[in-house]
C-alpha cells in the first residue's frame, strides 16, 4: 500500500460545492493510481493548497465565488502551470466557459453529472485525471507563432477527416486558423460532451475563415464547410461516395467514446481515394484501426508528432499500427492537409492534382 501510495497521482479538487467535492473524492477513490490530498472552496484556497500540497492534477469548477474558475486559470497557467481538467455544468454559458478554458491552457474538461444520474457520476474522469497528470502542457497561443489562412488555395476535391481527443481544443484551433475561406470539405470527430461540441462549434466559427456548424444527416459536403460531429446519442458518418453527404447515426459508443473517430473513418472508406485523414493528441486508440482501413483503401494517412501532441496516444496507436505514414507537427498540419488537398500546376502549366 505504501508503494502505491508514493506512485499514485495527487489531486486537489476545487469546487464551492462540498457535495460536488464529495462526489469527485468517491469517485477517485476507487482507483488506487490517483490520491486526493487536498480540497479547496474557491481559487484564493486553492492557491494555498497548490503551494503546501503540490499536486500533479487538479480539477478546478467553472463557476467559483470571489474569483471564476476562468479567472483564476489565466493566472495558474502564467504563474505557476500545472495539468488542470475543468468541470463544468453542460448549460450553454457553462459550456462556453469550458471551451473557453481549454483554451487558456486546461487539458480537459467534464460535464458535472445531472440530476437522476448520479450512479454514473465522473466515470471517466480518473482516467482523464491519470491523462492529464502525465500530459504535455498546451503552448499559450499568445506564445506561438501566428498562423494566417493560405492565400490562392485551389482544391482538388478530396475530403478532409479528422480525429481528435485530450488537447483537440488548441490542436484544432491552431490547425483551421490556417486554412483559407474555400478549404476542403472537413469533417471531425473530436471527444467532447455534447454541449460543449456545440459551444466549441460556435467558437470556431467566429475565430476562423471557414464555415463551421454541426453535422447534420442530409448534408451535402461543400468546399469552405467544416463539420463538427454533434456527439450525443449520434456519430458522424459519411454516405454516398458519388455526392458524399453527412449521416447522423445512433448506435453504441465506440472505444467508449460518442462521437467515435473510428465510426467516422470507416464510413469514409468508399471515398478513401479522395480523402485525407489525420489523428491529432488523445488518449486511448479510438481512430487507429479505422485509419488503417482508410490507408488500404487508398487514403492519405498521417498523425501529429509526439513533441506537440498534449496526449500522444491515437497518434501513437496509429503510427504503430502502421495506419499512419508520418507523423508533423502541429504548426505543420494545416499546411500538409493543404498541400495534399490541393490542384497544383504541372511543369507544362496545366492543372493537376497532388
């Protein structure tokens, strides 16, 4: 036991709620690789108790008094940096906030349980938790280096696929800052709770050039879209390989995830030849077996590399599996899906494909 003890993860949980806080303890206590070793009520506590306890983790509440949730992580991430994964009420202003936070830095967040489903409370979250404790902290984006659309972009008609999970917030981000206002058709799949998938959707359709909206069944995929799998009871498929359209279907989660990337891959198989697809940061494998099929179908496969990823691990399982070809950086990616979606000019001037 005390061998476990000194190799578990530590915790400080923040919240105002002590019934919320009780809910996260029992949570965490069933598993012997996480310790809680701390509590606090709001973010001048948990300041304290950052400083005497030294946790790995931390799960911080949106909505605190004296101080936000939001506040107080602009302030953690430029003082003192340290894996944090937000909880947060799946309403609409507490959605946002959450995107919001992901993009000052946090890793992850979760939807706090709704009345009725208690029993079910944080399922996942003490391997989010382990994820985070072990993860790469994001680069503040003020930090990075500042990516403009691509100018004269002319497509070729392939469709872009995407996979995303742990840190698919600033991967995603940094990556459709780059693409110009007439981009492929993109689809992703990114491991979020519905509420929030539909927070991040508006977020990024005021930030980028493109058009970016939920996926809905019936949608025919246009040059300057980006589809965003809604989640929910659904996943994101594609059908129809002569006009490629979107499909909203019901079924069980995937790798424990709703959307799955693997359903959307593998849906796409048909059009593999005039697809590109990518797996960026995550945790767990979801999207390596069914970029596998899209690389024997004839698709352009690759994954974010390891020193940018938040999580390596669906690049990891990708490239591992051999259904990735290479791995790129994330400041790279918008520019190679750009590259291997465009027309380009043969040596004789006329016009081909890459």
């Amino acid at each position: 036991m005390p061998d476990d003890f000194a190799s578990a993860k530590r915790v400080l949980i923040v919240d105002d709620s002590a019934t919320m806080r009780k809910l996260i303890r029992a949570r965490l206590a069933t598993d012997r690789r996480l310790v809680v070793v701390g509590e606090a009520a709001d973010a001048f506590e948990a300041r304290e108790k950052i400083k005497m306890l030294l946790p790995d983790v931390i799960t911080l509440d949106v909505e605190m008094p004296r101080m936000s949730g939001l506040v107080f992580l602009e302030r953690l991430m430029r003082l003192r940096p340290i894996p944090v994964v937000m909880v947060s009420t799946e309403t609409h202003k507490g959605s946002r906030a959450a995107i919001e936070a992901l993009a000052l830095g946090a890793i992850d967040c979760v939807g706090k349980p709704r009345f009725g489903n208690l029993e079910r409370s944080f399922e996942v979250l003490p391997e989010i938790l382990l994820a985070s404790a072990n993860a790469r902290l994001p680069q503040r984006a003020r930090d990075r280096a500042a990516i403009t659309p691509a100018r004269n972009f002319r497509w070729d008609g392939q469709i872009v696929l995407i996979g995303s999970s742990t840190g698919g917030v600033d991967a995603l981000e940094t990556i459709l800052k780059g693409f110009p206002g007439n981009c492929p058709p993109t689809l992703i799949a990114q491991h979020m709770p519905e509420s929030f998938l539909a927070s991040f959707a508006e977020r990024l359709d005021r930030m980028i050039a493109p058009n970016v909206r939920l996926g809905m069944t019936g949608t025919c995929l246009e040059q300057g879209h980006v589809y965003l799998a809604p989640g929910g009871a659904t996943h994101l498929t594609v059908r129809n390989a002569k006009a490629p359209e979107l499909a909203l279907i019901e079924s069980e989660k995937r790798n424990g995830h709703r959307p799955s990337v693997d359903v959307l891959f593998e849906s796409a198989v048909e059009i593999a030849a005039k697809a590109v697809a990518v797996l960026l940061t995550g945790m767990g494998r979801d999207g390596a077996e069914g970029m596998l099929q899209l690389r024997r179908a004839g698709a352009h496969c690759f994954a974010q590399d390891e020193a940018t990823s938040i999580v390596f691990g669906m690049p990891r399982a990708a490239l591992e599996l051999g259904a990735a070809s290479y791995s790129v950086p994330l400041q790279e990616i918008s520019q190679e899906i750009l590259t291997r979606s465009a027309q380009i000019s043969a040596p004789d001037g006329k016009v081909g494909g890459t």
